[in-house]
C-alpha cells in the first residue's frame, strides 16, 4: 500500500465528525457491557462522495483514554491517505460491491460469541431485530478457506437485508446501510437479542413470534402498507386494486 496525505476539506471535515461519534460509540458499548473485556472492536465508515473510508480501531485496556479512536483512511483501492488501517481494510471489496453500504464493524461480544463459539446461526426471534427487516436470522461464517467478505457478499446476494453475520469461533460482523449510529444501534440490539435467547433456554428455549407479530412489526416499521396483512409464516398480501383506481 502506498501512502499520500491529500485529503479535502469536506474529507477532513467528516474524518473530524465520525471520531467523535465513534468515541461515544466506543464509550457506549463498553459500559454497557455490550463489547468482552478484550475490546476487539472497528468501524470502517465510508466517506460521502468518495471511494475511500475511515477505518476507526478501538484501543482499549491499558490507554488512558480508551475511547481516542485510532484513525486511519484508506482507498477503495488501497491506498493509504493517513494512519495505519490495520483489519477494516479487509472489507474494501464490500464498499466497492455495494456502494450503499455505508458502515461496518468487527466485534466480539459476549452472546454473540456464544453463538459463534457453537457455530450456531442466530435466529432473530427478538422482536426489536425484525421491526425494520425481513431477514430471520444471521448466517454463521465457519470455512475461513472462503475470504469473509466474500462470504458477507454472498449473503447479501441471497439477502439484501442481512445486517450481520456470526463468526465461528470468534466474533461477529455488523455493516449498516445508513451509517454509523444506526450500525451501533445493530449491535446493540443483536448482541441484546442473543442475550435473551440464551437466557431464554433456561426456560424452555426460544418460541417463534406469536400470531400477528410480525404483520404488527413490518407496519410499525413500515415495511408493508397500513392495509396489508401479514400470514404469520411472514406471507405478505397486498390490498387488491380497487374497481375505481383500475378504472
């Protein structure tokens, strides 16, 4: 990789903005226990209107200011524009394949792990995970002879949706659409989702929603129309045309 030091204002500007977001990020997910003691936790955010991103490595442990991200920008291309970007660049094919995706993090947290360590894919059987998508679960990430974001690209071919994959044996990879707040607002609610999950076993295990669920859900979300109805199985029927809008 080669390193050049020109970046534009606008650039530089929203380097400045996405730190101070992802300190309170960083700050966010360690008090509320959301990430293991370890710390293993980066964001790669791309910046508007150009092929490049930010990559943002928490520190953690032993800094006297854990939540300093340490910076670095890198091209689509791989090329170096400040810092050192250590594993976010791994993910480059993904902002090059899908110019909407607009953030993504490595993290390990402590039920997500769990799923990881058993090499279970997670259901998302809590409802906070299923009010804005229709995707029912996260695929689980085991053959590492296959580059993982070849295989995060291959599970967004067969679900635009996905917000996330578990990696066996480790962690778990969340990417966002939108950003950087709604990807921390990801991990937040999967890692939550897991956690109820496994506490749920003690009770019997994990049920599937109930009868109106997730037509209830996709409205609030407004994945389907006011007047749709949602089969519980999640089969979607749209209102049929009236005589006098064909007309």
């Amino acid at each position: 990789m080669t390193e050049r030091s020109a970046l534009s204002p606008e650039a530089t500007d929203f380097i400045a903005k996405t730190e101070q977001d992802a300190r309170r990020a960083f700050r966010l997910l360690r008090e509320t226990r959301t990430i293991s003691p370890s710390g293993t936790l980066f964001f790669g955010v791309r910046i508007p209107g150009e092929e490049k991103i930010i990559t943002l490595n928490y520190q953690g442990l032993w800094e006297d200011d854990p939540d300093q991200p340490l910076t670095a920008v890198i091209g689509f291309d791989g090329t170096v524009y400040q810092g050192k970007p250590g594993g976010t660049a791994r993910y480059l094919k993904l902002f090059r394949t899908h110019e909407g995706v607009q953030a993504i993090s490595h993290v390990h947290t402590p039920h997500l792990g769990a799923y990881s360590q058993a090499h279970a894919a997670l259901p998302l059987l809590y409802v906070p995970n299923r009010r804005f998508r229709f995707t029912a679960e996260l695929p689980v990430y085991i053959n590492r002879r296959q580059p993982e974001v070849d295989f995060i690209i291959d599970s967004i071919a067969q679900d635009r949706e996905v917000p996330g994959i578990v990696e066996a044996n480790g962690g778990a990879t969340i990417w966002s659409w939108k950003g950087l707040r709604d990807l921390v607002n990801n991990i937040v609610l999967l890692e939550e989702g897991a956690q109820f999950q496994i506490l749920g076993q003690a009770l019997g295990g994990s049920r599937p929603f109930g009868p109106g669920v997730l037509e209830q859900q996709w409205k609030m979300g407004k994945l389907v129309p006011p007047d749709a109805r949602v089969d519980d199985d999640g089969t979607i029927h749209l209102p049929e045309p009236s005589a006098e809008a064909a007309e």
